[in-house]
C-alpha cells in the first residue's frame, strides 16, 4: 500500500495523512482500534465531561465526533469505491457533536459504538482490492481517492487521540 499523494486529496487532510505511518492501512486501522480502546479504556468517569478550555468539547463529545466522523468517511469510501461520481456534501461537525448529545451517553456505550463502526469500517476496507484503491471521487468540493479517505479516517483519529493525550491529559 503506497500512501496517497497530495494530488488525492485537498491539502486540509494533510495533517491527518501525514499523521499515518507507512504500511498496509489495512493493519493500521486494525492496531488503532486496539491502542484507542486502550486509551479510552482508562479515561476515568471524572474527566469524561470535562473540556480542556471554554467552549472546547468534553471527552465523551470529542469520542462522539470520531465516531461520527468515521461514518461519514467510510460512507464516503464506499460510494467512491464504489464508482460512484456523485458529489458528496460536506458535513458541520459542531452541529453533529451538538445533536449527538454523547455527553448524556453511558461511556460503554459509547465505547461500543466507536468498536463497532470501527470493524464496520474494516469490514469495508477489507474488500478494496487493486485499482480500486485509486478511484477518485469528489467530497465537500474536492476530489479524493478511496486510497487517501482510508488514510484520512485513520488520520483523523490519531489526531483526536493526540488532543486527549496532550489537551486532556488522558493516558
């Protein structure tokens, strides 16, 4: 699996693709779910509604926002690997972890969720095979590559797990 290069996506997903080591993507994503459980595994009930700074979101809505965020993704992969050139519309996160409303959630059900989208998310992975991996769509105004969304949903989520580590102090 070679990494995607910059004419795959738009230059904002660069910090999070740039975040990805190299390596089968498939592997990644299934090694980061195990490291994010972990992490999340040990976030004590105390710290799970805090926010690092006002107007900042708390654990359980930034948790919320990956998971969401991965659906939108992966959604996104299939219809481009699917071939499909229809272009996709970009999606307002606040007002997704505004109508999430993760913050009134059990934190094992939320951890449940972000489980399984993410081995829904591999499941689809799986079946990428060869020049599919190179088909190009159009997302949020900007044309990208099943090859690049795969890296951006892994991308993403070690950027939010470094704002936990750092911001939130999560271990």
């Amino acid at each position: 699996m070679i990494r995607p290069k910059p004419e795959e996506y738009a230059p904002y997903f660069e910090n999070y693709i740039s975040k990805v080591p190299d390596g089968d993507i498939l592997e990644i994503l299934e090694n980061q779910c195990g490291e994010t459980l972990d992490l999340l595994e040990t976030v004590p009930e105390e710290k799970q509604l805090s926010s690092y700074a006002p107007g900042k979101w708390t654990v359980k809505e930034s948790l919320g926002h990956m998971i969401d965020t991965e659906r939108v993704f992966a959604y996104r992969l299939l219809r481009i690997a699917r071939n499909d050139q229809t272009p996709l519309p970009g999606f307002e996160q606040d007002d997704f972890v505004k109508y999430a409303d993760s913050n009134s959630r059990a934190w094992e059900d939320l951890l449940e969720d972000y489980e399984s989208v993410r081995m829904a998310t591999l499941s689809l992975v799986r079946q990428i095979q060869g020049d599919c991996w190179d088909r190009k769509g159009n997302a949020s105004g900007k044309d990208v590559t099943v090859r690049a969304v795969a890296f951006i949903i892994a991308g993403h989520e070690r950027h939010h797990l470094e704002i936990l580590r750092e911001q939130y102090q999560c271990k």
